[in-house]
C-alpha cells in the first residue's frame, strides 16, 4: 500500500449485502449533506483499492 497515494471519494452510502458503494458525489454536495446532517459515505482507498469506509449518518 502506497500511503502518498490515498485517495478519497464520496458516496450517498454503500450496500450492506453485496458492499459496493453507491451513488458517487461530489466534494460540494457531501459538504452540503454535512451541514444539513444528511447521510453519505466516505471512501479512503489507495491504487484503486478501497480501505477504509466511513458512513455519516
């Protein structure tokens, strides 16, 4: 794992059963979700491999 190369991604949340993340947002629209308590996800992956989910609810 490459740790210069962590990206992160926003999503409007990941599917329990089969894990995949859904719905990709923008920086823009996951801050505006941050202010008015709405829930997304954040993804922390490196070389295109996801580790790390967080899910704001």
């Amino acid at each position: 794992m490459n740790m210069d190369r962590l990206a992160v991604s926003y999503h409007e949340g990941w599917e329990q059963r089969t894990r995949p993340v859904v719905g990709a947002l923008s920086t823009a629209v996951a801050r505006e979700r941050d202010r008015a308590g709405e829930q997304y996800a954040v993804v922390l992956s490196s070389d295109d491999q996801p580790l790390l989910l967080i899910e704001i609810a």
